[in-house]
C-alpha cells in the first residue's frame, strides 16, 4: 500500500512540475531571455525594400487631367475640387494659381497654405487628395487602341482587357510602357499608372 501511495504522489507533483513548465511564468521573455522565431515564422518587421505605404497618392507626381479636392479646414468657401489644366496649374479662390502638374498631393498643400499665411489666414490647415485620374493610352496590337479612363490597381492584362484583348498579331513579350518620356520593358503583370502609354509590340512569325 505505501508504494501505491509513493508512486501517486510522484505521478501528482510530476503532473504540476510539467503544468507550471508550460506557464508563462517560464516563458523565456519571463525569465530575461529574448524569445527567437523558430524558422520561417513572421516577425512583424517590414522586410527590406518593402514600402509600409504603398498607395498610389503618397508618391502620385500629378499632372494635367487629374482632379484635385482641396479642403481648407474651417473655411468652406476656399475648398473645392480643382482640375489641373494643360500648363499643370490649379486656380483656387484667395490664392489664384498655382503649380500643381509636377508635384505630389502633399507639396500642393503646403503650397496653399503657405500662400494662405501669407495675409489671408493666420494658421491654416489643408488637405489635398486625388479624386479623379488622368486617363491611360494604350496602342499597337490592340483590338480598340485609344484613352481610357485610368482603374486604380491596373496591370497590362487589365489595360488590354480594357481595350478589347489582343489581336492575333500581338506579341505578348513585347510590352512597352512610356512614362514620363522614358520606355520601360513590361509584362503582363507590370502596374499601369495614370497618364501612361502602353504599347503591344507585333509579332512576325
């Protein structure tokens, strides 16, 4: 009977010994040691050359045709939608015109409220964003070649479908994109922005 009773009670304190192993209170980070990801597992760094933002309009260069909404906080008879015409130029009320074409949203606010400071308002506060995008062209071995309006999020393959498909000529290896006058060898996959050419190259066999 003494030996049952010996071999219950190691089976309890073993039970115990193993559940307080399993308790936070021996976790490593609870015993001054840094706890390491096993392989594989995602630390929550962002990894090298990822940009954490990677919206269009953070580093969106805007430029004739886009339509900009400016909002001066606390005067709504400064604030509107803006289209930016040929000379890249948006005209708004108090500051007249100002450069827009060639800049990104955020330069376009300081611009205003640095012109608002200057006489007009003593601390003012200005949002700016895109609300509606030059178009894209696309040409070559197209089924409609043309303009169209610009889809955020838009690749080859959507421009193309955009445009009719392809023809039977069409090479699909052979995409080129023409930003701000500069070629650029595509694939289907490539992003499409605002204001872009693309052109389908044809194939000869």
């Amino acid at each position: 009977m003494g030996r049952v009773k010996h071999a219950f009670t190691t089976f309890i304190l073993s039970a115990m010994f193993a559940l307080l192993v399993g308790s936070p209170l021996f976790a490593p980070s609870a015993l001054g040691q840094t706890a390491q990801p096993a392989p594989g597992q995602a630390t929550g760094a962002i990894p090298p050359g990822v940009t954490p933002d990677a919206s269009i309009e953070s580093s969106y260069i805007l430029g004739p045709g886009d339509r900009v909404r400016v909002i001066v906080y606390n005067e709504q008879d400064l604030s509107g939608d803006f289209d930016v015409d040929g000379r890249g130029q948006i005209s708004v009320p108090l500051v007249g015109e100002i450069q827009a074409g060639g800049g990104t949203v955020r330069q376009v606010e300081r611009t205003i409220e640095d012109k608002l400071r200057d006489g007009f308002l003593r601390d003012p506060k200005v949002s700016a964003q895109v609300i509606g995008y030059r178009p894209f062209f696309i040409l070559g071995e197209v089924r409609a070649p043309g303009s169209y309006p610009f889809v955020n999020g838009m690749t080859i393959v959507t421009a193309v479908a955009i445009a009719g498909g392809y023809t039977p000529r069409a090479n699909r290896r052979e995409v080129v994109i023409i930003r701000t006058g500069k070629e650029i060898k595509a694939t289907e996959e490539s992003i499409v922005m605002p204001g872009d050419t693309v052109r389908i190259n044809e194939r000869f066999f």
